[in-house]
C-alpha cells in the first residue's frame, strides 16, 4: 500500500509539473511565433491581434476537448501523450508555417488585409500543439481530484501552477532564448521540457530518442536564413535582435538595412559617398529655418539606426554635438559591421532608449530634433502625438527646429503626412512641408517661433554651408508652409495603423495606374 501510495505521489506530481510546463510553452510558443512572423508580416497591432486571437480560440478547443476526455476517465497516460504530442508539433512548428507564410505574404498587403495570412500561419504552426496543451488543465483536474471533496484547492493549485508557468515562459523567452538563441531554438527548448515530462510520465524511455533526434536537426536550421533578401540583394547578413528581424543587403552599390518584413529601408549606405540619395540627405536644410548663424550648435537624433542621418548631419555641420537615440541596439552593431557606422566619428554620445523616454527624462536643450522613428511601415504612435510634440518643444532651444519624416504618399492621398502637420500645428507657431519627387516620403518641419516663408527664402539666398547650397540646387522637391487645419493625433486617439494602410494602398494603386 505503501509503495502505491508512493507512485500515485510521484505521479501526481508529475501531473503537476505538465501543467506548469505546459504554461511556459504556450506563451513562449506565443512569444516566438510573433518572431517567427516578423519577416513576413512585421510586428503590427494585426499582427499581435491575429496570432493572441488565434491562439485563445486554439486554448479554448483544446480546453472543451480535454473537458469531454476527462469525463470519459482519461488518465495520466492519455495526459502525457497529449503532452510529448504538443511537444514534438510545437518542435516542428518553424518548418510548419513557412510554407504557408512565404505563400500568404506576397499577397498579404498591409492591416488588416494581412488577417488571412497571419490566421492561417498562426494554424500551421500552432493549431495542433495548443490545442493539446489546451486539453492539460481539464485533464488534469480530472486525474487529482477524483471524487474528494478537494476538488476546489486542487483547481486552484493546477491555475495557480499554469499561470506560473505562463509568467516563466514569458520572461525566459523574452530575456533568454529569443535573444541569445533565436526563434527556432526557442520552439525547441520550450518543447524539450515538457516533452522530458511525459517521457517519464509514460515511463517509456525509449521515446526519449525521437527528442533527441530533434536537436541536430535545429542546430543546422538554425543556420538557414529565415527570408530570402530582395530581388537583386546579397545578403550580407541577418539577426534577430531585441526588437527587430534585420538583413544587411547590398545592391550594387549601396548597402542596405530591412527590417522585419523589408518593405522598407531603415538606412542605406552608399560608399565613399556622403549621400544616400534619401530624404535622409535633406536634414540639414532645417537651417534655413533658424536665423541663427551658429545653428545647429546641438543636434539629437530619434531613431539613430544605421546611422545615414548622422552621417550626412556630421558632414554638413562638422562643429555640432549630435546625441544618437536608438531603442534597438542590434541595429547599431550591425552598422558597426556593414554600413561605417563610426561611433566615434559620427555621434558624440549615444542612448539606447525609446526616443520619448529619452525626451522626457533629459534636461539637454537642442537645436535641431530628428524625429525618424519607424516599426516597419508604421510610426510608433506615441511619437506622433500632440502630447509628444509638446515634450519636443519644451526639449528645444528659443530657436529650435524639429524635423519629421513620414513615409508614404501618394499623388492623391497624403492623409498621414497632413495628420501628423496638423498634429505639430497644435504645438507650433509655423509648419513647412517638403515633398519628394518619389512620392513615399515627405519631411515636415516645425519651428519654436514663427518663422515667415520670406524669411526661410531670405536664409536660403544668403546660405553660407557648402552641403545646404548644394541641396539647393539639387532640387527635387516641393517646399511649402502648411496652414490647414484639422483633426490630429492625441495620446488617447492616434490610429496611425489606419492612415498608414490607407496611403500604402493609394501608394500601390498609384504606381499601378502610372
């Protein structure tokens, strides 16, 4: 009796450990199917919406599923081979979606347009394994509580353990195996643990070498690019950072950064060449708009990336300070490696932060702010807001100028660009816009005190800087004050997601009819 009583110990606490296993796996699982998604489909709010959507409806299948197998005297053994089952298809999940994301993403557009194709990865990949992990909690329930009027404090506990569970597979993917491992082998160690679990439930060792089978295979993968580069680009490298899927191109002679899905570039380097032939080159003509002659004496850059706008600003104001701000530092090493990025040269002093956090927390006054933030196609929008623009002036100097890119436009639709100038001219006395003549982006300037076009025209015939006259004559743009007014973006309302596909879907249709 003893000894029984010992195996049904030993076993219930194996119960328990599935349970709490199985939590660290699903949201792991969550944490690194997002990464996995990211160069296909970027990090969007769709994004998140279709895969927590997804994965709730997988959770609650599995939850009814388990409900109606403990009712028909499921035991521990059904428990851990539903388990050592979720493990190996969460193991091979990577392999499983990506058939189905290289195939939706060419179509997949941008928002919600990108539904389908983030729902029907989301099924490849994870159906099956959560659907399983799903069925644990009711199972197991089942198993401890029997008839005992315990059945409450043991409900409790299986909760209690999930959640747990849950907690540690958020924090260790996040702060350990995503970023030091990346997305494949986080699938394999979340599979692993649970797996050891039900191999001992099933008390059949033998199964231990179908996991182990499982390691050598990821090694090699590991090794494999997770996208295909553009077209035309070699890669020259690719890394998962905190914060970014990131490829290193390079097409004739210019050296490119994608970020997640690569629809755009976050710099481009051109060598033994100042400019980029970007808007990035166009920074410096801020100075037309400050009367000052020694401006811009301080210079902070938001969204420091690879470093083309501090390159360019270093080179057209050799005197100035330049404070970098980045919030991923991926980014910067890799510009260290392939787009000479030189820190030493090109930035005097750099933070890793969010470009808000930055603002709010520094005392430094600058003359020139660099607003070019970007998470893929979309402008984070808590630094598109009225109550952003509002720390930026208080972070100016009397004469200061806060320069903005905003991508996509069309030749009919610019309903971001006009948003987010009505959104500085809440703050600001005097707005200007200068438009490219390819129609993606559009810089929009705003001054601490009002500035008249006479006197950016007077500035601009009396410009002394070699690099700002030759912007000058380049040309090749529209340069205008903006006086409209409208709607804005605020902390509480700022659908910038919205604006964005809007003009990303004028944008195509416009190069189509063209």
């Amino acid at each position: 009796m003893r000894v029984s009583d010992n195996m049904k110990t030993s076993n219930n606490i194996l119960v328990y450990l599935a349970v709490f296993f199985g939590g660290t796996a699903v949201m792991a699982f969550e944490l690194a199917a997002s990464r996995l998604f990211a160069p296909y489909y970027g990090t969007s709010l769709y994004v998140w919406a279709g895969l927590i959507g997804a994965l709730l409806f997988f959770l609650s299948v599995g939850n009814y599923t388990g409900g109606r197998m403990s009712r028909s005297g499921a035991g521990a053994k059904r428990l851990f081979a539903l388990l050592l089952t979720a493990s190996i298809f969460g193991a091979v999940a990577p392999f499983a979606a990506l058939p189905v994301m290289r195939a939706t993403s060419t179509f997949a557009g941008s928002g919600g347009q990108m539904l389908p194709g983030i729902l029907a990865s989301t099924m490849a990949a994870l159906a099956v394994p959560l659907v399983l992990l799903g069925c644990l909690l009711p199972i197991s329930t089942g198993i401890l509580t029997g008839d005992t009027d315990d059945a409450g404090r043991i409900v409790g506990i299986l909760n209690a353990l999930s959640t747990l569970g849950c907690i540690v597979g958020i924090f260790v993917s996040t702060l350990v195996t995503i970023p030091y491992l990346g997305t494949r082998m986080t699938f394999l160690v979340f599979s692993l643990a649970p797996a050891a679990i039900a191999v001992v439930g099933l008390a059949r060792p033998a199964q231990a070498v179908v996991l182990l089978l499982f390691a050598p295979t990821f090694m090699f993968s590991s090794r494999l690019p997770l996208r295909q580069p553009p077209p035309g680009h070699v890669r020259l490298a690719e890394r998962e950072t905190p914060y970014n899927y990131v490829q290193i191109t390079e097409h004739d002679d210019f050296v490119t950064m994608l970020v997640n899905q690569g629809w755009l570039s976050y710099s481009r380097y051109r060598k033994n060449t100042i400019r980029s032939g970007s808007y990035r080159d166009y920074f410096p003509l801020s100075e037309t708009l400050s009367g000052d002659e020694h401006f811009p004496r301080n210079i902070c850059i938001l969204g420091l990336a690879g470093g083309t706008a501090a390159r360019v600003l270093r080179h057209a104001f050799p005197d100035a300070r330049i404070v970098g701000v980045e919030i991923d530092p991926g980014l910067i090493e890799l510009s260290e490696q392939y787009m000479g990025l030189d820190l030493d040269a090109m930035i005097d002093e750099i933070f890793i932060s969010d470009g808000r956090t930055f603002l709010r927390n520094t005392a430094e006054k600058f003359d020139l702010i660099i607003v070019d933030v970007y998470t893929q196609e979309y402008i984070p929008f808590h630094m598109a807001t009225v109550e952003f623009f509002e720390i930026v002036s208080d972070r100016l100097t009397p004469g200061g100028v806060v320069a903005m890119n905003v991508a996509w436009r069309s030749a009919k639709e610019w309903s971001l660009p006009e948003r987010c100038a009505n959104t500085l001219r809440q703050v600001f006395p005097t707005v200007y816009i200068q438009m490219f003549n390819r129609k993606i982006n559009t810089l929009l300037y705003a001054t601490k005190k009002a500035v008249t076009l006479d006197q950016v025209s007077a500035n601009r015939r009396s410009e002394t800087n070699s690099y700002t006259r030759q912007l000058l004559q380049l040309g090749n743009y529209v340069f205008r004050t903006y006086g409209g007014e409208g709607p804005y973006f605020t902390d509480d309302l700022a659908p910038v997601e919205q604006f964005t596909n809007n003009s990303i879907k004028m944008f195509f249709a416009s190069r189509i009819t063209e």
